[in-house]
C-alpha cells in the first residue's frame, strides 16, 4: 500500500503541471447583432494567471498560491514523508494545503455558474478542468491514507 501511495504522489509531480497548462474551459462572447458566438478561447490556470498579472496582483498573488504553489508544495511534502525524508508530524500543515488547493476548484465552479447565468457569452468546461480537478483530489485522497497510523504486529 505505501508503495502505491509514492507511485501515486509521483505522478502527481507529473500531472499538476500539465493541469496547469491543460484547457479548464473555453469562453466566448456574443457577437455584434449576430446570434452566433465567435471563437471561443481556451483558458488554462496559466493564461488566467497572466491575465490576472496584468488586471489584479492581489488577486494573482492569491489564485498563484492556491493553484500552483499549495498543491506543489503538498505534493513535494508528501514525497519526502514517504522516502522518510521529512518528519510525519508535518501532515497537519500538508492536510491544510490540500484544503487550500481545493479552494481553487471552487472559484473556478463558482465563475462557470456565474458565466453561464449571465448569458452574455458561452461558457464550456474543458478536460483539463477535469484533470486539474482529478489531482486535487488524489492528492487528498494521498494524504489521508498517508496520515493513517502503520499496522503495528
């Protein structure tokens, strides 16, 4: 099991950053007096960021840590946990950072549902959405099972 735990959590140092890159969702808006919408454009977590650089640095600063830096950052911790690299006791911190990179996905739900209300444009969750999504999730599924306490015989 505590192998399948590092392979998993490896992967993960693998998957976030194309998550990072991968398509969360296409947006378009409404053409002048025309009933058909043009191009929509992808956005990923990272044309969001370079957008979000230009327009609003708190705000980047902010979806930064919680989209790239927490999950990174969880991901890494948990690796050096499982090659006994980095003490057991540092799982709250790690479990905090989960929670916090989750946060991210929220927002994201949360501006598709607003999009998609106010009818000016089109809105469509893209597979990276999903797998950005995926890694989040796994990665809280790897901390919880590596918080679990070692069978003692």
């Amino acid at each position: 099991m505590r192998n399948l735990l590092k392979v998993a959590n490896l992967c993960l140092i693998i998957l976030f950053p194309i998550a990072w890159f991968a398509p969360l969702l296409r947006a378009g808006v409404l053409g002048e007096m025309m009933p058909y919408f043009f191009d929509l454009n992808e956005i990923s977590v990272i044309t969001g960021l370079q957008s979000m650089w230009q327009a609003d640095v708190l705000m980047a600063l902010l979806v930064t840590f919680f989209a790239i830096f927490a999950p990174y950052m969880k991901t890494i911790g948990l690796a050096l946990i499982h090659f006994h690299l980095l003490h057991r006791k540092v799982l709250p911190v790690l479990h905090l950072l989960g929670k916090l990179a989750m946060a991210d996905i929220f927002l994201i739900a949360l501006y598709l549902v607003v999009a998609k209300g106010i009818g000016v444009g089109k809105v469509e969750t893209a597979w990276g959405l999903y797998l950005f999504t995926a890694c989040i999730l796994a990665s809280l599924a790897i901390s919880f099972a590596t918080g679990k306490p070692k069978n003692r015989a």
